[in-house]
C-alpha cells in the first residue's frame, strides 16, 4: 500500500503526508479517473492534542488537473472527523490540497490562473479544466483580493499595455514575485486612492519600491509609504544610455555618405556597439562584404568610435557605467554620472536625471530588488501585447 500511496503522490506532484492514497480506478459512467483517499487527522488543531476521538469521515469529490481533457482527474477524499478528549473540541481534516468547504484543488486554480493571462476566453478555459466561468471567474479574484491590513516589505511597480492599448498599473512582491494588484489604470490619483486605504502599519511595512523613472511614481511612494527607499531598476537606466548612445551612433553615421568604410562599420554592426566590451570577440577576425574587410568585433567598434570624439567619449562612459554597475560601485556611478567629457545631447539629457534622481539611481546599484520579474511577468505572459478582456473586464470589480 505505502509503494501505491508514494507513486500516485509522485504522479500527481502531492507532498502533503497527512493525505494517503488506497485505490485509482477509470469510472466510466463519470468518464474520468478516480483517486481514492483518506485525509488523517494527526492532532487537535486547537491544542495540539494527539488523544482524538475519530467520528467518522466527510467525503468529498475534488478536481484536480490533468493532461487529458477528455477524462478529468478526480480525488475522492475522505476527511477524518475527530473529537479532542482534552478540549473536547470537533474539528475535521484540512489540507493545502484544497481549501475548506471547496471542491476544486488549490493546483487547478494556479493553473486557471496562468491561464486566463493568455488571450482566450473564460469559457474555454473553463471547458478545458473541466470547471464552470464562474469558478475560473472566482479563481481571478481569489488571487488579486487581499485584505488592507498587509503589504510586502518589497514592492515592484510597473505599467503594462492592455485593452484597447491602455495603459494598466501591476504591482509584484519584489521577494516572492507574486501579483499583489492589478489596476485598470495608472493615474495618480486613483493608486493614491487604491493604496491609501491600506492601514499605515501595513504601509510602513514597505522598506523599498522598485520602479522606473516614472516621476510621479515617486510621488506615490513618498506619500504612501513613509520608511519606503525607492530603487531606479537597472534594465531602465542601461536601456536610457544605451538608446541615447545608439541614436548618437545614427546621427554620426548619417554625417558619412552611403558606401563609405565609415557608414559601413557604424551601420551594419549597429549591435555592437550596445555590448559590454569585455563580450566582443577580440581574437577570430572575420570576413564582411560591407567593408570588404576583415576585422574582430573589438576592432569594429574601436574603429566605428573613431569616427567622432563625442561618440567615442559616449562609448566609453556607457562602458564604465557597466562596469560600475557590476560591481555595484557606487562611487564609480555617481562619478561618471557628474562627467565633464562632452557626450551626446541625449546622453547628457539622460545623465541630468540620473542627477536629479541620484539617491535612487545609487540604490538601485546597491541592492539587489530589481523589476525583472516585472518585465519577465509581462513579456512572457504576453500581458504588453494583449489582455484578455474578460480578465480586465472581471478585474475591473476590485479596482477603484
């Protein structure tokens, strides 16, 4: 019994060891696979007593996931009733699998949710985990529904393009990544609004927002959350000098006539020029037709930079900036931020708001919060392209 109860545990990704699997069988009538089980009871949830009296069983019918539509997964579970004999209290067995007074696993619901981030409709999500729209409509609020008495200690904030090409507010748990909120929009007044009523223990609780340069972003944080630092996150600052650095790069190379050596070597290999310098290849020259020579990608670029002193200077305090922000150099960073060497206009643009933004822009080298799992949630869930209108529609209950 103990080889059938670990391999169906194993089989179904199951960890919990109060629950013990006794018997799987294919139901016809029902077309779907049935699990037996029997959900134990170890000790008094009140006071810890292991001296229970054991009264019976609740049985219930739980869906779980699984790979064939076709024939649903069904854990029949038999939850122990018992009565303490030192606090003379009832209770009946929970587990993590399922919460109490439900009928759909904890499992299916995550899987509810991953899915209703893809552009399809509730109905077909339904049909396919074998549920009703109203318990994938439940699923959705169940995780975006939180009680205003708690925050994390480490918030990320970031915007996504949604319906109709709107602009959406998503807040993440900067530690666990996990979605704490997703609002219709991102005006100021309405996350003032949404995060004022938290209470101010649960603000106070936030020590850092990671966010973009977003300026009234920062507005928010500062009026919300009063022990709050707020972090500039790395992505941001390196794709601001890397754009201002490639746009430089087009503007020289259109100063060149087509065909020459130096529209060549500052066209083609436009990407290069983005890398840090210690990736490019340095020692395998190769072949190109556009400059009919061979070089390196170390020389492609030395020569590109050649062309112009401001895109050579621009080149290198992108490449120190780099470096610093490696090895988390604080120092390093705010001296190329006060640069005197004569860069590009955007640059310059750019390094003024690391100035007027320099605590958090220093902060974001330092610690390690960040918004990747921000730009990963989106990009791979496909959120920037398009959310499914159903999800905004049903979201929009909870937003302000």
């Amino acid at each position: 019994m103990s080889s059938l109860n670990d391999y169906i545990k194993f089989a179904l990704y199951i960890e919990d060891h109060n629950i013990v699997f006794r018997n799987y069988f294919y139901a016809d009538d029902l077309k779907s696979k049935i699990y037996e089980a029997e959900l134990i009871q170890p000790a008094c949830p009140f006071c810890g007593s292991v001296a229970l009296i054991h009264n019976g069983h609740l049985k219930t019918n739980i869906r779980y996931i699984t790979a064939n539509a076709s024939y649903p997964v069904i854990i029949r579970l038999l939850k122990q009733r018992v009565k303490c004999r030192d606090c003379s209290k009832r209770s009946m067995a929970q587990s993590s699998l399922v919460n109490k007074y439900c009928c759909i696993s904890n499992t299916s619901k995550l899987k509810i949710l991953s899915a209703l981030t893809e552009d399809r409709s509730m109905t077909s999500i339904a049909r396919e985990h074998n549920t009703s729209v109203n318990t994938v409509q439940k699923s959705c609020s169940h995780r975006f529904t939180d009680s205003y008495d708690y925050l994390p200690e480490h918030l990320a904030f970031d915007e996504f393009k949604g319906v109709d090409r709107k602009m959406h507010f998503i807040c993440l748990n900067g530690e666990t990544h996990k979605v704490v909120q997703i609002l219709r929009n991102r005006f100021k007044k309405n996350l003032l609004k949404y995060f004022g009523k938290f209470t101010l223990k649960a603000r106070a609780n936030v020590k850092t927002v990671t966010m973009d340069l977003n300026f009234y972003y920062q507005d928010i944080i500062r009026a919300c959350f009063p022990n709050a630092q707020i972090i500039i996150d790395r992505f941001h600052m390196v794709q601001m000098l890397t754009r201002s650095l490639n746009s430089l790069r087009v503007a020289v190379m259109k100063k060149f006539k087509k065909g020459t050596r130096e529209y060549s070597l500052l066209k083609s290999p436009w990407k290069l020029y983005l890398k840090k310098f210690d990736d490019l290849e340095k020692i395998h020259p190769r072949y190109n037709w556009h400059y009919k020579d061979s070089l390196t990608q170390e020389q492609i670029v030395m020569e590109g930079i050649d062309c112009n002193d401001i895109l050579a200077n621009s080149y290198n305090l992108l490449q120190d900036f780099f470096t610093a922000l490696d090895k988390h150099d604080t120092k390093a960073m705010k001296d190329i931020i006060y640069s005197k060497e004569k860069v590009g206009t955007l640059m310059h643009k750019t390094l003024l708001t690391f100035r007027h933004n320099l605590k958090s822009v220093l902060n974001g080298a330092s610690l390690p919060y960040s918004n990747g799992c921000l730009e990963g949630f989106n990009l791979n869930l496909s959120i920037r392209k398009k959310v499914d209108k159903n999800i905004v529609m049903f979201l929009s209950t909870f937003i302000l």
